[in-house]
C-alpha cells in the first residue's frame, strides 16, 4: 500500500517535530509540509490536497479563515477528501463534540499524543473515525440543557465583563468601560469561568461563540 500523505501543522516549532517523528516511524506515512499559521495551511492544503492533516484547534488565525472552528469548517469544506486530525489542549466536553459533530476524523489532546497517535493514524488509514481515549463527547443537542443552566448561574455583573470579552475587550478596556478596577473585573471573569467549568480564555471565547449566548 503506497505511503498516505501528511500535512501537519501547529505554531509550535517542537509539537511540529515531535509530530512528524511520530508520524513517519511506522513507514506508512509521508510528512509532505508543515506550516505555522492557517493562511500557511490553506496554501500548504491547496497544493498539496493530502490524505491526511493533522492540526491545532489554537492556530493563530487571521481575518480570511480564523482559527478553531471557523478554520475546522473551512478546511472540512473546501478540502473533503482529506482526513482532519485536530490536536487540543481544550477539555470542555462541549467544544469536543461540536468538533465530532462537524466531522473531524478524530481528536487527539496533545498530553496524550504519544499515546494515541498511532491509533489514531490507523484508524484513518483504514478511512475510519478515530475514538480517543478521552470520554466520548456527549451532543451539543443534549447538553444545550446543562449549558443553560450554567449561564444562569452567572451574576449581572459577571456577564456584562463576558459580553465585553466576547467583543474583543481586554480586561483593562473592560475595567475602563464598567469603572471597576482591573482587579475586579479579572475575578468576576475567572469567577464566570468557574461557573462556566472552563479553564482558559479561549475556551471562554469559544464556549460563549458557539452557545450564541450575546446573540
């Protein structure tokens, strides 16, 4: 069976090396490009129509394809032969079932690449969805329930800073805008992550996004 094509691509230098050892040990893979930013990878993507990518939920984006979903859904979109492995740090259940639901061949955590990698790749070898060891996601349909009930859990005050977040706002914008003192706004914002059960800002973005939860 000829060697299946491979982009792969993260804007960190060393996940780049480290994934393409891993990939091309096994002889059955051939790592063709790398890139760093999303623009690359369309470019990379447009020349080379490979049979796999495997990529970071967090590219830096730009104002053309975005990074995280925006960029997962232009790229299963415009590039439907390929198979899209997408490696994350983001744990929220919520985020990784849109991610299945959007039809990614699998997702890996990069703390667990070395673990599952291997698997994974044969599995889309096989032109099959990779289950990760990760708890299966539940739907987004089915949690919609839950999600509500976490936003209602947040104060007035801790959703006027999310409103201004999810604008574009910095926490010092934000304290200017609201005449509170930086340092408040910083915990009424770490205190609406908690209640959110999210652990960083982009999870924080993306979660309140792809809720529709200012719209």
């Amino acid at each position: 069976m000829p060697q299946l094509t491979v982009v792969i691509a993260d804007d960190h230098p060393i996940v780049l090396l480290g994934v393409r050892e891993v990939v091309q040990r096994s002889g059955h893979y051939n790592v063709i490009a790398e890139a760093v930013s999303s623009s690359e990878l369309i470019d990379q993507l447009q020349l080379h129509r490979p049979n796999i990518l495997i990529t970071d939920f967090n590219m830096p984006g730009d104002a053309v394809y975005g990074d995280g979903f925006k960029l997962v859904e232009y790229i299963l979109r415009h590039f439907p032969l390929t198979q899209v492995l997408v490696l994350t740090m983001v744990s929220s259940t919520l985020i990784l079932a849109r991610l299945h639901e959007l039809g990614v061949a699998g997702v890996i955590q990069k703390n667990q690449l070395h673990d599952e990698i291997d698997k994974a790749l044969e599995a889309l070898r096989k032109r099959q969805r990779y289950v990760s060891l990760m708890p299966a996601p539940v739907s987004v349909v089915r949690a919609s329930v839950e999600l509500q009930a976490r936003f209602h859990r947040l104060s007035v005050k801790e959703l006027e800073v999310l409103r201004l977040f999810v604008a574009g706002m910095t926490v010092g914008d934000i304290a200017r805008q609201l005449s509170r003192s930086n340092k408040t706004v910083s915990a009424q914002k770490v205190s609406a992550m908690r209640k959110l059960q999210v652990e960083s800002d982009q999870d924080l973005l993306t979660y309140c996004l792809e809720a529709n939860l200012f719209k």
